[in-house]
C-alpha cells in the first residue's frame, strides 16, 4: 500500500485519466473520477490532484455528480422529467460514487479510494458495454470490496 500512497494517480491507473486535446506529447490531462484537468509533469499539480482525491476519499463528490443528484431530486420533488444535461461518462461516475457512498458507509477505507474508484470504473464500463459476467476480470477485480455492499 505504501507504494500506491506515494505514486501519482495518473501514473498507477492510466486509464482513469484521459488527455483532452488529443496530443500525444501533451501532459494535460482529466481524471475520470474527479474530473479535474491538471499537468500531470508538473508536481504542485499532481498535489492538487492527490488533494482532491484525498477529499473525495472521506465522502465527497465531484461536481458534476453533486449536479446530477440535485437535477434528479429537484425533477422528482416538482414532478417533471429531468433536464438531460449529462453524458454517459458522468453515468457512470454517478453509479461509482454512489456504491463508493454506500461502501464508505459500511466501513471501506478511504485508503482504498483510488483503487476501489479505478476498478469499479472499469466493471461499470463492462456492464454498460455488455461484457460482463459473473468472472470477467472486472468482477474477479473488485470482489474484495462486496462485503460493503448492500
């Protein structure tokens, strides 16, 4: 665990961070699971971001998910439909926070919150891309987590 504590992010889970302009040699990225956009070569960077995952970790939630809680509350409290202003992407970042809630709640450690957050990305992308089984990689991944559901 020490090790996962002093590597950045970015660097241990490479597909939670995507590169918004398309430029190979480019170091700005965005962080699937907090959206932040950052220089991954550049250190106060990498601690700002660690930071933010460090405040994520004790129940936070990104913005963009917080917004979607509040659209669906406010649709179902006036009797309307949701307003639609979302992505697939933020789907998912809402079902992860959501189980990452429920698994705090049941006594998950914060110290577990980037790999939990990584690995539950990854088996809500297989769900929603239909390869997911009951022993895919994704479910065998993040099995150690299931006593905290429910």
């Amino acid at each position: 665990m020490a090790k996962k504590q002093t590597q950045a992010f970015h660097s241990l889970y490479p597909d939670m961070v995507g590169n918004p302009n398309g430029n190979a040699d480019s170091d700005l990225a965005v962080c699937r699971v907090c959206r932040m956009t950052y220089v991954s070569s550049v250190p106060e960077d990498v601690k700002t971001h660690a930071e933010e995952h460090a405040r994520l970790a004790q129940g936070s939630i990104p913005k963009v998910a917080r917004e979607m809680l509040k659209a669906h509350g406010w649709a179902l409290a006036h009797g309307t439909e949701i307003q639609m202003n979302f992505n697939p992407d933020d789907g998912k970042l809402g079902v992860v926070y959501g189980w990452w809630m429920r698994a705090r709640y049941q006594g998950a450690s914060p110290d577990d919150f980037d790999e939990y957050m990584a690995l539950h990305f990854r088996l809500v992308d297989s769900i929603v891309a239909g390869t997911d089984g009951n022993d895919t990689p994704e479910r065998r991944a993040t099995r150690r987590w299931e006593r905290f559901a429910g």
